[in-house]
C-alpha cells in the first residue's frame, strides 16, 4: 500500500498544477452537498417531532414558530440541489480537464523519438496500457479523493451536533464513523489490489489474443492453430472472470461492513439518546435530530468504498504512468557538427532499451557535407542501429554525437488511415497542394494519385492499404522530398520492390540529393551503387571505409546482393 500511495505523488502533482482551483473547489462543492443533505434529513426530522409535540396543546401550538425551521428546510433543500449539480458539473469538468493534460503530456512523451522506439517492441500491449491507464486515472478523483473529503467533512459534522447533545457521545459516534468508514475503505483496497491486476492483465491479454485472432486468422487456419487461439482466449476471458468475481465479492464484503457498521452507529446513537431524552438532559426533538445525522452520515462513504475497491487498478496505472511524468527528456535537438561536416561521432557505444546486448561498440566516424554514403554489412552487423542514432531515435550509451538535422525513411513505409495529402504533410504540416504535387512528380508518384478519382483526397486505409507496395514506397519517398532537412538517412530504400521500380525510385531520389548528405545502409548492390563511400560494418564496429576510386571498394561493391 505504501508502494501503492508512493506511485500516486506524480499523479497528484499534475492534478494540482493543472486545475488545483476547480478539484478544489470539486470537493468543497460535495462536502457541502452531503453536509446539506445530512442537515435536511435532521433538521426535517426535528420539526416534524416538534411540531407534533407542539401540537399536543393549544398553546403550544399558537407560540410555536414554523415559519423559521420551514424557510431553513427549504433552503437547505435548495443548497443540496443547487451544489450537487454544481458539484457533478465541476468535479468533472475538473476532471476532464486533467485527463486531457495526462493525455498530453504522456503523448508528448511517447511522441519522443527514444520513447517511439520503445512502443515499438511491444506496440499493442503498450498502447493498451496507455488507453486503460489512462481510463482508470478518472476514480483517482471522483470515487476517491472526493468521497474522502466528504466522508471527513461529515464526520466533523456528526462529532459537532451530538457535541451539542453529549461531547463525549459526539466524539464516540463521530470517531468511531471516520474509523470504521476509512478502514473499511482501507481493508478493502488491501483485499481488492491483488484481484484489479489480475484483472487489467487479463483484460489486456484477452484484448491482445482477439485481435491477434481476427487479424491473423489466415494465418492460423493454415497453420492449424486457430483452436488453440480460440482456446486462449477462453483462458484468458476465464481469468477476467475469475478477477471480476473476486472484486464482486470484496466488494459485496465491503457493503455488508457499511451496512452493519451503520446499523451498529445508528442503535448507540439511539440508546445514547434514549437515555439522555429519559434523564431530561434532551428533548424528544433532539434525539431525533442525533439519530438521523448518524443516519445519514454513511453516504459518503458508500461512494468512497467502490473507489477503494478499484483502487489497486489507480495505483497500477498510476506506477506505470508516473515514471513518464517525471522524466524529463533531453534536448531532441541535433547537436550542430563542425563547418563541412554533416555528421561526427566520436567513441559512440549504444544499446537498445530493456537489453544490456551493447549493439555498437566504440564507433568513431566523420561524414562530410554532401557526401552520399553506403554503409554495408551483414544483418545484425548495426547498420539500422547507426542510422538510429544519427536520426536521434537512439541515445548513445556512451560517447558524442554531433550531426545535422535529419529525416530518416525506415525498412518498413509507415502510412496511416488518412487522406493523401494528411500522409504528405506530416513532413510538411503547412505545405499547399502545389508543393506536394511537385514532390509526387519527383517520386513518380503524380500520374497515379492524378488518376484517382479524389486525388489528393484519396482516403488510405489502415497502414496504406489502397496503394501497391511500390505505389506505398513512392509515397514515402516523396515524404521525404518535402522535408527540408540536409542530412538524408535511408534504411533500404528500395527493399521489397521489383527491380525496375527500384531503380527507378533510386534515380528519383538520386537526382534529389545533390544538396543533400546521404546515409543508406543496404546489403543490396543497386543501393549502395548511389554511393561514393562505403563504409563495411561488422559486429557493431566498422572495419573499412572505402571511397570511390580507392583499391578495395569495386570488390566491396561487388560483395553485395544483386538484383
């Protein structure tokens, strides 16, 4: 539990700097909601018993005065009204607002380029993380924090109105009310924490195995595997279950507690006012008006107990989404080389993040402004490796990188569900349509989104689809074209694509890059043959750097793979 309230302080850190006012004023507004209602039901029950004993006689009757305890009930009633909903309307627009800032502020972060490549190894089960984590950051406020400060304020009150009747009654009641509320609350998150992690990992492994079984259900016919997935996902739903009935039991445990635990308050209450009515030191109007403020002081923290059983979900999420809120990231910008230099990096080592492997050992190389450079090796040699950190995608564990700024066209064409020109200007976000034609006529591209009946409007689906692989890959490459940085990093351009359209995109981009740095890393020849430098690599060090012209870059040229 002390883990648990540790992970919240990040949490709570940002919903007082972004909305401290409205959450604030959120709880104030509740604790002034139930304390009204606590005072209707009392003050209502004391003028029905005085009125009734008022009544007995004629004179009584005619002296009593109605009109004050009936203008109080009715404002009362209105307060109760009036500040619940402004209570509803405030707690969660609070609320909201501060969702929205955690939601930008973890996009931010994972937007980053080092955290890019983390969501990359497990993509599916991060982003699931990410949207639950964030879902279950809403009862944090309103099912916890809330309840808490109206179950406090409440108990004061009760401590305050028996005070009146019998101090010693009023801090018996009254304590024993914040005890046995917040325990119970307490109780059950211990009980719940175990059963809420069940159940999120359930939730996100029965996620995962659905759409693995939708998307990849081709796949596993041919395979004959789709009665074990089907199977795992039975097992996976059976643990969501099995967790969904354990916290449906805390739960009802916790209810029952509530429900004795009032029923307990509300007899000693009764016997207290029984005997201080019967020794003459109350009146009849009086215990009435005791017992039901006891009677309604449990409210509150009714509400506080569904909060505490999802607590042990609030803190998961909150000790996962934590650590990025205290990160804080470095500067992403690329640290400017010498003049004439478009690139340098000098006793660099990296590894990837969650492995110790070192994939890059020692490297020190300098590339110059303007030269088109191959680096070439086996697979796992740190060809992508290289090109990561020159693109600022990976820190260097150890050593300096200075380079330009760079764009970098990866192995894989990246295209969302958009339109043509949405997937063009994420390179250019102001560019106008006449500059992204210019860009699809230097890929090659302009004849074919031309004869599309929406052109640029032309709708993409999910990773591209409705464009061929060559058509995705011109597409890409004309990305690329509309960015204005100098330094060009290409990740086997051309890998994929037959070997006209391969040659024929690596001219496009060849008569491009004569103001610009070139790094590509290949292993095929008709890439690297765009080069006048090759730099050979193996196992995470490189062992040859050849220029054009110079003994041994023919025989390295002619290593690779042909068409």
């Amino acid at each position: 539990m002390k883990r648990d309230l540790q992970a919240l302080r990040p949490v709570l850190a940002l919903f007082l700097a972004e909305r401290r006012g409205l959450l604030l004023g959120g709880a104030l507004l509740s604790a002034v909601a139930l304390l009204s209602g606590v005072a209707l039901i009392g003050l209502s029950g004391w003028f029905i018993t005085a009125t009734a004993i008022a009544g007995l006689s004629a004179g009584t009757a005619l002296a009593f005065d109605v009109f004050a305890p009936a203008a109080a009930i009715r404002l009362l009633a209105l307060a109760r009204t009036g500040t619940r909903y402004g209570e509803r309307l405030v707690t969660h627009d609070a609320t909201l607002r501060v969702l929205a800032a955690l939601r930008q502020r973890l996009f931010r972060g994972w937007a980053e380029a080092r955290s890019a490549r983390i969501m990359t190894m497990r993509p599916a089960r991060t982003l699931f993380q990410l949207t639950l984590d964030l879902d279950a950051m809403d009862s944090l406020y309103l099912r916890v924090l809330v309840p808490a400060v109206a179950g406090l304020a409440t108990a004061i009150a009760v401590v305050i109105v028996l005070g009146f009747l019998h101090p010693l009654a009023g801090l018996i009641i009254g304590g024993t009310l914040l005890l046995a509320g917040f325990g119970i609350a307490v109780c059950a998150a211990a009980s719940a924490r175990r059963p809420s992690r069940q159940r999120a990992n359930a939730m996100e492994v029965l996620r995962s195995r659905v759409i693995d079984l939708v998307s990849g259900q081709a796949d596993l016919v041919m395979a004959g595997r789709l009665g074990a997935q089907r199977a795992a996902i039975a097992k996976a739903d059976a643990r969501l279950a099995a967790a969904d009935d354990a916290l449906n039991r805390i739960d009802t445990t916790a209810t029952a507690a509530l429900a004795v635990t009032g029923s307990l308050l509300l007899a000693a209450t009764l016997l207290i006012v029984a005997h201080l009515a019967d020794a003459g030191a109350i009146g009849a109007p009086a215990a009435v008006l005791g017992l039901l403020v006891v009677f309604s002081a449990m409210e509150p923290f009714a509400a506080l107990r569904r909060g505490a059983v999802e607590f042990g979900r609030t803190a998961l999420a909150a000790r996962r989404i934590g650590p990025r809120l205290r990160r804080q990231w470095s500067d992403a910008a690329a640290v400017a080389p010498p003049q004439g230099m478009a690139a340098r990096l000098d006793g660099v080592s990296a590894t990837y993040p969650r492995s110790d492997r070192i994939v890059l050992r020692d490297l020190s190389l300098t590339i110059d402004q303007g030269e088109h450079v191959a680096v070439v090796g086996e697979s796992g040699a740190g060809k992508s490796t290289l090109l990561a950190l020159l693109a600022g995608d990976l820190a260097a564990a150890q050593g300096c990188i200075e380079r330009q700024s760079a764009t970098l066209l990866t192995q894989r064409t990246q295209l969302f569900q958009d339109t043509l020109r949405d997937n063009l200007r994420l390179a250019a976000p102001q560019a106008q349509d006449g500059r992204l034609w210019e860009a699809l006529e230097a890929a090659g591209l302009d004849k074919d989104v031309a004869a599309l009946p929406n052109g640029l409007d032309t709708a993409l689906g999910e990773g591209g689809m409705g464009l061929s692989g060559g058509q995705a890959r011109r597409l890409a490459l004309a990305r690329l074209l509309l960015c204005d940085a100098p330094l060009w990093l290409l990740d086997e351009p051309t890998e994929g694509l037959d070997g006209a359209t391969a040659r024929d995109v690596l001219v496009r981009l060849e008569a491009r890059a004569e103001s610009h740095t070139v790094v590509a890393a290949t292993h095929i020849r008709r890439e690297a043959e765009i080069a006048n430098r090759l730099l050979v690599m193996e196992a995470g060090r490189v062992v040859a750097s050849l220029r054009r012209g110079e003994p041994g870059f023919d025989a390295a040229l002619a290593r690779l793979r042909p068409d």
